[in-house]
C-alpha cells in the first residue's frame, strides 16, 4: 500500500522540527508519533483541535484517514512491522464513529488492576517491536482513563556488510570504538551538501528491505540540531549534494578525502568507509515539547478536549516515547513505542592511477533511517557514544 505524498511531507515536516529541538546523544521517531495525534485532532475540539492540527500539518477532518493510511503503509512495508493500541477503561464510552477508524483487535479494557494492566502493556510493546523495546513508556495511574499506542519497528541487512576494526579516533580519545569499513566502487553513495549552516557529508547505507540509512557529518562547530536540520533538507532535495565521483581532489567535506592512489595493477575508483557501530536508547517527554506536538491546551486537565473520543472529559496527561538503534557490521536494528495517556584498511610498482574517496565518520554525527521509495523518515538520532571494541580480540 503506498502513502500519500502529503502525508510523508508531513512527516518528515515534524520529524525537521523534532530535530531543531535535539541537544546530545539521541533517536526518535516521528512517524510513531505522527499517527497518534492525527487520531487525536478527528476527536478533539476547540483550541486542542487547531493546535494538534497544526502539529500534524494536515486538515483536522483529514487527520484520522491519513493516519489509518499511514498505519497500514508501514505495516506493509518490507522491514517494518507497525501496530496501534487502545485501552481504555470499562466506565469508559467511546464515540462509535471514532472508535470504528480503528482496528477492532487494537482494543483492549484497563482493569484498575495496576500490576496487571502494567504486564499487559509492557507485553505488548514487547511483543510489537520484537523485544527492541521491552515496556511501555507511559506512567499509569488510577486516574488513566485510556491509552493510545504506537509501536514501530524496523530492520534491515545491509546489501554490502562492514567488516568490524578498531576504531582510532582523536574524539574519542582513551577509548577505542567498534570500527565498521568497507570498501566500495560506487562513489556516489558518498557526497557532500553545502548548507546554510555549513558543509554536510552524507553516507547512503542502503539495506535489502529497502530500508536505508543515511549518516550525516557535519562540520565540527555544527550542532546536532543543525546537522539533522540538513539531513532533512538534503532528503527533500532543498540542498543539492554533490556526489563523490564528482568531488574535487583534497579535503571537500566533513571527514572526507578524495585523492589520487597508485596500485599494482589497475582499479575502479574506490569509496573507503570507516564509522562505527552504535547500540543506542532514548525516552523522550512529549509534553516537555508540547507546543511542537500541538499538546499545550490538550494537557489542561479543568476541562475536557476530546468530545469526538468521548462523551466523557477528557484530557492528556502523559505522552512518551521509548526508541531504540543498533547499527552494526551487518545491518541496522530501530523500533519506538510512543504512548498518550489520557486522564481520565619490498616496494611494489605502484604504476596504475586511481581516485580513492576515504570516508571517517570518527567523532559525534547524525542518522536518518527511511524508506527508500516514499522517503519517508522512519527513525532519526545524534550518535555520541558508540559500541567498544571488545577487549578480547586480536
């Protein structure tokens, strides 16, 4: 099933914003939070209603469709496995019209039975992310009246596996870092954008489910926020990258090097890689950014938001998200749990001339995993802490 240009636009829009508002080591997920607020605003009213609106980038009436149809996209992609939760209390009534947008094995009741209801769900983020992400990230009370889940999880092989190598890195200085390299005739997998805010590097890592990722190393003095803030315009094409076969000889980017090599016999053109692996988490509050996520009056508990959900007051009392990223010799690991509760490497004759591009991704840089045909942003992160070479080998 494909999803709509306008709502991959959207997406990727909030995924941008998300990214101006990152600061240190990182990985989130708006495409797990994006469908949470589109069912939100179908059943919101009032100033609740234009603000999630807003945040989502789509007409309220528009919403809930693009979400079921976003829903059902990822769920068929190649790679990605996508699931929707409700769970609400017994004394809860639902608006029919509301509920019916979802699907009917998305339902299931809070007990009251703290210790119980907590399995249930922690089960079930477990189970939907294949163990990547073992609880729901949501505080429950005696006071939630429902819960609106997301959970989405993604891998993918790489199509030309790394081969693991310590890492030696001036950043990372008194440690040594998993290394990954590999070594590769197709030059334009590497190039570099010129932006606003300065020059990125940008790696392609392309995956057999047509799941990528797509490393990005800025300049030193570029913040985290600035170098994803690129990565997103490099995807929608508001900055041209220039690709590694048509690099000029020197140092034209971040971690780059493109020179002249001699070898014994001759040779294509060759792209050098080395970066690292990386093992990460996060938990993000989403009502710490609520103004980003259209959440600031639907968090106002005097009075009820969502009349379209039900007749009961209604209004958010938690909003989290749980993520995860593995990035290693043979391919990449992501999922993220997003949850709304709601209140309620002799001298021979070096005769042959060649072009060697040599990529280093050795100090902090960022990460966007998509879909390669829809480009839709499915996971994003700053990688500052990356796995350590084990000890043990040679």
């Amino acid at each position: 099933m494909r999803v709509a240009k306008t709502t991959v636009r959207a997406v990727n829009a909030l995924t941008a914003r998300w990214a101006g508002a990152a600061c240190g080591g990182t990985v989130f997920s708006a495409a797990g939070v994006w469908p949470l607020l589109a069912l939100l605003t179908d059943g919101a009213e009032g100033a609740a209603r234009a603000e999630l609106a807003d945040a989502v980038g789509l007409p309220a009436d528009r919403s809930a469709a693009a979400a079921r149809e976003l829903l059902a996209a990822l769920a068929a992609m190649r790679g990605v496995d996508a699931a929707l939760g409700l769970w609400t209390r017994r004394t809860l009534e639902l608006r029919e019209a509301w509920a019916a947008g979802l699907p009917a094995e998305a339902h299931g009741p809070l007990t009251g039975d703290l210790g119980a209801d907590r399995a249930a769900l922690d089960a079930w983020a477990a189970k939907r992310t294949g163990g990547l992400v073992e609880r729901l990230p949501l505080p429950l009370t005696d006071t939630t009246d429902l819960v609106l889940a997301s959970a989405l999880a993604l891998r993918t092989e790489w199509l030309r596996p790394f081969t693991e190598v310590p890492m030696e890195s001036a950043y990372w200085r008194g440690r040594v870092p998993l290394g990954l390299w590999r070594e590769s005739a197709l030059l334009d997998r590497i190039g570099v954008a010129d932006t606003p805010d300065g020059h990125v590097t940008e790696l392609k890592v392309l995956g057999d489910t047509a799941i990528d990722v797509h490393l990005l190393l800025g300049e030193e003095r570029m913040t985290p926020a600035q170098v994803l803030g690129a990565g997103m315009g490099i995807l929608d094409r508001r900055h041209p990258v220039v690709p590694g076969d048509r690099l000029p000889h020197g140092d034209p980017g971040p971690g780059l090097r493109v020179e002249r090599t001699r070898h014994t016999r001759p040779r294509p053109p060759t792209l050098d890689v080395t970066t690292v692996a990386y093992d990460m988490t996060a938990g993000h509050d989403l009502l710490r950014l609520h103004r980003l996520f259209g959440l600031t009056t639907a968090r106002d508990a005097t009075r009820g938001h969502f009349s379209g959900i039900s007749p009961s007051p209604l209004a958010l009392g938690a909003a989290e998200q749980a993520t995860t990223a593995r990035f290693g010799a043979l391919g990449f690991r992501a999922a993220a749990v997003t949850a709304l509760g709601a209140l309620a490497g002799g001298l021979p004759d070096l005769r042959h001339v060649s072009t060697t591009v040599t990529a280093r991704f050795d100090r902090p840089f960022a990460f966007l995993a998509l879909h390669r045909h829809t480009r839709l942003v499915l996971a994003a992160g700053w990688v500052t802490e990356p796995e350590p070479f084990p000890e043990d080998r040679d």
